[in-house]
C-alpha cells in the first residue's frame, strides 16, 4: 500500500514527518510518497522555489525507510490538481492500493474539491485526526457516514474509495509558524529536521 502526502511543504516540518509516520505504522503502509505541490489551488502560493522545496523534502526524508520524495507535480505546469497525480500514480502502480493523507481540515473541504468522485474511486481517505479534533462540516460528515472504514485490514484488498479517521500524534506546528520566526529572526530548531534548517539558511529563505 502507498501512502501519498502533499502539500507546499514551505518548508516540510516535524509535523509532516510525524504524522505521515504515525500512518504509516499503524496502517501498513508500504512506502508514503511526499509530494509537492507546484501550484496550489486552495492556498497562497509557496514562498521557496519548487527545487528548493523539493530539496527541503528530500533532506527531511533522507534515511526513513519507506519515505519517497515524488517531484511529478512539479514537472507539471499551472495548478496541482489531487486527481492528476492519482491518476499519475495508479497508471505506475496498477495493482497497489492509494491512500491519501490528509488533515482534518482538508477533508472538512474535500467535498468541493476538483473532481472528488473520482479521487475516491482512484484512493482511499486517510484522515489525519489529533486528539480531540471532531468538527466536521455537514457534507464531510455525510460523506464519512457513507464510505467510513473502521477496520484497516479492509484497505488492503480493496483499491479505493474507502474512508479512515486515523488518530495521530498531535503537534501544533505549521510552515506559517516557522516562516514568522524566521523573518522575526528567532530559530525554528526543533521544529523540523536540522538539515532543512541548514538549507533554509544556506539559500536565506523567509527572511521577508
């Protein structure tokens, strides 16, 4: 089973790691590919270029077995759109199960998302909760009420269109976090890997 993470990741931090490995542990998971995006659809556009990002990434990763840096999203121009790559990754992967990670704020907005039939018949959900997140908008609770899956093991035979709430460890950390702290010139140490921070460093990013 493949996992599939995306985002800016402007820059990746623990949180990302943290959750993405919470996931990985408890489903199964095989590998989980972080990929990131080039133009996000539904958020403001990343400050760091898309190698940077990318190089961010694969610092981050290096050495977890199972973690994958993916760039098919930045050799693709305009927006990224979560449909394309899933498409992308079942012709590459015909027989392996997809699952998308995300956050309980972005599954609170799937339901508006580009073509969200589709992407459930292309993967299953993993949603991302920490303790004590319950909120869910109306449409999201109708969706998780039709396609919830409350045994993991049902994901391994079944391709797609499954939804998990997953409980993960819960960390108040955001890129928009660290980027503030930077440009306040205050360290966001500890917060993600220390060779990301290298790299933020190096190539003076953040600093307004």
């Amino acid at each position: 089973m493949i996992g599939i993470l995306g985002g800016t990741f402007d820059p990746i931090h623990n949180g990302h790691l943290r959750t993405a490995l919470d996931v990985m542990q408890a489903v199964g998971l095989d590998e989980v590919r972080f990929i990131p995006l080039h133009g996000p659809v539904h958020r403001d556009q990343p400050q760091a270029s898309a190698e940077l990002r990318l190089q961010m990434v694969e610092a981050a990763i290096a050495g977890e077995p199972g973690f994958v840096a993916d760039d098919r999203e930045l050799q693709r121009a305009g927006d990224s759109y979560t449909v394309d790559t899933l498409r992308d990754l079942r012709q590459e992967f015909p027989d392996q199960p997809l699952l998308l990670l995300m956050g309980m704020d972005a599954f609170n907005g799937f339901p508006d998302w580009h073509k969200p039939d589709e992407i459930l018949q292309l993967a299953h959900l993993v949603v991302m909760r920490r303790p004590g997140e319950s909120q869910l908008s109306a449409a999201a609770r109708q969706l998780l009420q039709r396609a919830e899956i409350r045994n993991d093991r049902r994901l391994n035979p079944d391709k797609a269109g499954g939804i998990l709430l997953q409980t993960v460890t819960q960390l108040d950390i955001s890129a928009s976090l660290i980027r503030n702290l930077i440009k306040q010139d205050k360290t966001p140490r500890y917060l993600l890997p220390e060779a990301v921070l290298q790299i933020i460093h190096a190539e003076g990013l953040y600093r307004g």
